[in-house]
C-alpha cells in the first residue's frame, strides 16, 4: 500500500520504536528562540551536559522580544546568545538580524523537503509547506533534541484537506485557512498531520501555503504538510543548486516524496472555496469563524499586520494596496511588524513603509512584538484589535483585550475605516463579476 | 515518581488553552518556581478565582482539548510548581500532554460517559482521587461515595514516568 508523505519522511528517519506506533525519529534541524530554550539550556548546564548533537543543524534566533523590553527579556537573550558562542552554532541571528522565526528560518533555506524540524513553538508547523515534517515541541522534547538530535512521535496518522476552486480577489490563504478550522474545530486535526493538497493549494505560493500550514496547530494539527514541487523548487532552488546535478533532477527527487496515490488517510475533507468570501472570528476561540460581513462595523481600538502567519512581503503588498492614498481612521492605532529584515528591505525599496507612515501606520522592527502580548503593542483592558495572526485566545494580546483574526487586506481596510469592514479589492471585484 | 493523588479540581470545560494556564507574560521567567502564583489566571470561567479554587488541590479534571495553544511547557510546569502533577481530561492537545510525560507527569485520557459520571457524583463537593499507578486504578472519594475507574496508558508513558521524564530516558538509550 502507499503512504503518505509524513510516512514516508518517518520511515527515512526512524532510529527506535520503543513500544507501540511511538517512533524516535533523526531530526535534521532543531530551532531555537529566546523563550522556550533558556530553560532548556539552564536544565543541560544543570545535568553537566551543555552540548549539542550538530551545531550546523540547530539555528538560533531572538524574536519574541526584540529588542528586550526588560532586565527579565534580557536575560533570556543573553543565555540563548552565550550558549550559541560556546557551542559554535553559527547561525545564530541577534538583534538587528533577527526576525520571526517561522519566516526567517525559510527565508534563510534551512528548510527542505523531507526534513524532519522540531522547535519549542506551536507554529513550527508553518514549516511542512515546504513538504517538511515540522512539530511544535516543548522545552523538554527541545532539550533532547539540542543534545540528541532525536524526539518521539506517534506514527503519523494524516488528515487530508482537498481544496479546490479559484480564489475571489481579496480572498487569500488566511481566509482558506480561517474557514478550514472552523469546519473541522480546534480539535479537528487534533494529535494528526494536516496534509494540504488540491489545484487550489497547487497554485498557491510559498507564502500562501506557509499562511495555511502556520494555522494547522489552531486545528490541533501536528505539522501542516504540502507537496514539494515546482513552486516549493523556484523558492529553494539558490540554496540547493550546489546540491544538484540540475532542476529537473531536484524535482524528480521532491517529487518522489509527494503522498503516493493510494496512500490511507485518517480523514479527507473536501472544500471548495470559489465562492469563499473573506472571514474573520469572533470570541476567543480560533474556530468559531464567520464572513467578515456578519462582523462588520465592529470598532477596533487597534488594527496589528504581521507576524508568522501574514508578516511576509506579500501580506505587506496586499495592505498596502487597500490602503495606498488613505489614512487610517482617527479611532484606531495601527501597527506593522514586517517579519524579517529582508522583507523590512524589501518594503522599503517597494515604497510599501512610504505607504504604511502615511496612512499613520506605526511600523516596528521585526519582532513577534504585539502577537503574543508581550511587548510593542500590548492591549489594554477592553479594547479590540484586528489582527493578521493567528491566535484569538483570551488575553493574548494583553489581559481582557480581544482580537479578530483576518487577512491582512481585511485588516488595513478595517485600520482605514475604524471598524470590521471587508477590503475593496473583494468587493471591486464582487461589483465587477456580477 | 511524582505524587499523582490528592484533592480534585473540576473544570467543567472543553478547550483549556495554555495561554490560560500560564498567560504569556509570564514567560520570561527562567525559573519553574517563579511560576506558581500565576497558575490559571486567565481562565475564562465564570466564578473562577485560582486564588481559593486552587488551594490544596493535587489533580484535575477536565473535559476534552485540555492543553491546546501553544508549546509552552511552563504550563505543565506551572501545574508541578502548585503541587498538582495529575490531570485526566476527554482528551488532551498532543504538545501538552507530551509536556506532561515527558516531565514525568500524568496525563489521563478517559471516555466522556465517565467523565460526565465523575462530574454529576463528585464536581462541587470537596474530592480525592487515590491513584494505583502500577495497578492502572483511580478511586474517587468524596464522604461516603466512592467510585473506582481503571485507566490504561502505554508502555511507553509508563517508562516515561519512572525514568522521570524524557531527557533521562533518552539520555541513556540514544
Ligand atoms: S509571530 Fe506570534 S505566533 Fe508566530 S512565532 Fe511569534 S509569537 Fe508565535
């Protein structure tokens, strides 16, 4: 019988079955940032074990807090930067060369088809849409990963999400993704791979597919998972180049990776999303999800574009589209954390940061920053915030504030008008195609 | 191994996220210890207060998707630092309860039909649950009512907790 592709990346890596489907499996590549890891490093210092398996597999960034806001943050970085020096690891990206870890870590190539990735972070699942088997972990499967380089999984079972139609202009993978979890429930995907597949999925860029696969968690999703191909190629093909005799060869190797067609699923869901309009939430639950349209005129207090879901170049394209020539309404603050220093470069020389301070956008370096509450952009008690990321839990983006997630073009359109309202690039096109 | 008896916890709830375990802001500290006065804070059930709820309580129970969110361990760790190294849930978010074993602690997934039991018989009333780990018995007891529930995990699990988590396990085979 075939198997899927998460199977296929366990039997290349499995190094002990200790008892039933529980596999050990190698790891290729083990992340670290400046919250989950301390710890981890403190506990090896603690047991006389301060090593690491293979200081070219372990990459290293500060992001949560960057710079640090306080003697605590500080600290946090100063371990994580020290035990980078002494143990060699030399991709270790400190402030100024920092970014979120989940867009970073891609940018820079470090992840590749078949890979095994773990990192302390629930959003490693961003990972697999480069055909990656990629886990949040904790600090503890952190631990032994940095010293061993192995973690221990259940043999993945594996949810399949046909997708198909053609995306509404204005509608993107945040809205797909939005609508996939409210259909299957932050328990849907729970303790299994979500494997993304389907044309929609196929004609999706990188950025698209990191957007779906970064969301599998709030499903309780292991990994995301697509297809390595032709796209996932273009995007590798500078760091992989030396590695390959040519193109069609790196293809064929990808390819040979993809989910064989009579592999066995947990689950198929099929969705069409040619009428999909733009969606939003609504409570503290990342499935409880709606058509924009039924939230709007719903004031926000702040409106925050980027982050690990929508903080990439083509999110920041998109919000700067809606809101070129505009100014953000005088009842909301908004705030733009581009992801990574390159694609802060990039915007710049796009003219997109000219475009952001115009419409009184307050554009930080690249941080996690108001994401996960902890700093440069922290709610107070009350307000309301629109935000492209990817968890709407109570408090986390500050004690008793509530978020609503979206696409980064419903969220410049909702700065520009103060409330939830949907982006003109959906409703031109609703007005055009009758 | 860890104490996995004591007075219950009932949290009548699905969907017990990490951010309500432990709150993000608090995850700069670099010391489980630090954690302890900040467990359940954001809890978002009416009538909670972890300032009385929590007193004296050694385990919970729950109902399904206990532990989803993000990767944090200091929400297991929380639990330990507050003398509750126990919870049985419907079910659990895979990270947390990998978290939990790997810390040596126990998480126990039971069907809802007894969990909706434990909750009629026991929730509201002052509880204790008397864990056999090697027998795989739970007994419940509050006044002169007393249940006993079986409960089952894999080898796996088991090594985990007497080898008294994962670094110690891994440590000496691989
Ligand atoms: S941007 Fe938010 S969700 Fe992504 S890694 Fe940072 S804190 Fe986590």
């Amino acid at each position: 019988m075939g198997k899927t592709i998460a199977e296929k990346i366990f039997d290349a890596h499995e190094v002990d079955n200790p008892s039933g489907d529980i596999r050990v499996i190698r790891l290729d590549a083990v992340f670290c940032h400046e919250i989950t890891t301390p710890i981890a490093i403190n506990d090896l210092v603690k047991r006389g074990k301060d090593r690491v398996f293979d200081p070219d597999k372990i990459k290293v960034v500060i992001d949560h807090v960057s710079p640090a806001k306080d003697s605590k943050t500080a600290m946090q970085g100063k371990i994580l930067r020290e035990w980078a020096r002494r143990n060699n690891i030399k991709d270790f990206f400190d402030i100024g060369r920092n970014g979120v870890c989940h867009a970073l870590f891609p940018e820079k190539g470090f992840v590749r088809p078949g890979y095994t990735v773990i990192m302390g972070d629930s959003h490693t699942c961003t990972h697999g849409a480069f055909g990656a088997f990629a886990a949040g972990v904790g600090s503890t499967d952190l631990e032994v990963g940095i010293l061993k380089g192995v973690c221990a999984f259940h043999y993945p079972k594996t949810i399949r999400i046909d997708i198909r139609g053609t995306l509404q202009p204005g509608v993107y993978a945040k809205d797909v993704i939005l609508f996939v979890i409210g259909a299957i429930g932050v328990n849907g995907a729970a303790g299994r791979v979500v494997e993304f597949a389907g044309p929609t999925v196929e004609h999706m860029d990188m950025a698209s597919r990191m957007t779906l696969c970064n969301m599998a968690i709030e499903a309780g999703g292991t990994s995301g998972i697509c297809h390595p191909d032709e796209t996932t190629l273009e995007y590798l093909w500078p760091f992989i180049k030396d590695d390959n005799a040519d193109k069609a060869a790196a293809l064929e190797s990808f390819q040979s990776l993809a989910s064989d067609p009579d592999a066995s699923y947990d689950q198929v869901v099929e969705i069409d999303v040619s009428d999909l309009t733009p969606r939003t939430t609504r409570g503290f639950k990342p499935d409880n999800v709606v058509p924009v349209e039924e939230m709007k005129g719903r004031g926000v207090d702040q409106v925050y574009i980027g982050s690990c879901t929508n903080g990439r170049i083509e999110d920041l394209r998109v919000a700067a589209a809606v809101l070129k020539g505009n100014t953000i309404s005088e009842h909301v603050r908004a705030i733009v954390s581009p992801a990574t220093p390159h694609i802060f470069q990039q915007a710049l020389e796009e003219g997109l940061i000219n475009i952001f301070m115009e419409a009184g956008f307050c554009v930080t370096n690249p941080t996690c920053g108001a994401c996960l509450g902890m700093s440069n952009g922290v709610l107070a008690e009350g307000e309301i915030c629109a935000a492209t990321t990817n968890r709407n839990f109570n408090g986390r983006m500050g004690k008793g504030g509530m978020i609503h997630l979206m696409s980064p073009a419903t969220a410049a359109a909702t700065a520009i008008a103060g409330k939830i309202t949907n982006s003109d690039l959906y409703s031109a096109a609703k007005t055009q195609s009758p | 191994m860890k104490n996995f008896s004591g007075n219950i916890l009932f949290l009548d709830r699905d969907d017990i996220n990490t951010d309500e375990i432990i709150p993000a802001k608090y995850l700069t500290e670099n010391t489980r210890e630090a954690l302890a006065p900040y467990l359940l804070e954001d809890l978002d059930m009416e009538e909670f207060d972890p300032a009385v709820d929590l007193a004296g309580r050694q385990a919970i129970v729950t109902r399904s998707n206990f532990g989803c969110g993000s990767s944090r361990e200091h929400a297991p760790w929380a639990l330990e630092v507050n003398g509750i190294n126990l919870v049985i849930a419907e079910s659990f978010a895979r990270i947390f309860r990998q978290n939990m074993y790997n810390c040596g602690m126990l998480a126990v997934e039971m069907d809802r039909s007894v969990l909706d039991r434990l909750f009629s018989r026991f929730a509201g009333l002052t509880t204790t649950v008397e864990t056999d780990f090697e027998g795989g018995i739970f007994t419940f007891t509050s006044g002169d009512q007393e249940e006993v529930v079986p409960f089952s995990i894999s080898g796996f699990d088991r090594e985990l907790i007497h080898a008294g988590g994962w670094v110690d396990y891994a440590d000496r085979r691989y």
